[in-house]
C-alpha cells in the first residue's frame, strides 16, 4: 500500500485527491459506498480525529484516523 500511495503525484490537483482517498480508504477499511457517501461533517479532525460512517445494513461506526490521515485530510479541506 505504501509503494501505491509513494507513487502518487501529489503536485497536481487530482493527485492530492487520490492520495487523500486512498489513505483515508486504507486508514479506515471502509467500503467504497461508505466513501463515496461521506459528506465533511462526517469527518472530525482534533486532538482525537475520526470519521463517522454510515454502511451495509444501516450500520454506523466511528473509526479513528491516524494522524498522518488527518494532517492529509485537513490539508485537503483546505
């Protein structure tokens, strides 16, 4: 996974919104559906950052990002 995301060229546009999904896909084993339906307010980044996700079975979780995830992510919103 790391050899994937190191291979990503994030000086472009759409290589920093690969990169940022990839990661957040790997950090938080979620499915695509999950993802690809997870609004901004979904996604808390503070001392303690986590995203909430909605998925199969109506089924909701909290998953804890890693703090690179976060920065990433954080950088992203920007």
């Amino acid at each position: 996974m790391e050899a994937i995301l190191a291979s990503i060229d994030r000086t472009q546009w759409r290589g920093r919104r690969d990169y940022a999904l990839l990661l957040t896909l790997y950090n938080t084993g979620a499915r695509v559906s999950e993802i690809s339906t997870l609004q901004r307010n979904q996604i808390f980044i503070a001392s303690k950052s986590y995203v909430q996700l909605h998925g199969k079975g109506r089924k909701d979780r909290v998953v804890p990002l890693w703090p690179r995830t976060a920065r990433i992510l954080k950088e992203w919103f920007r």
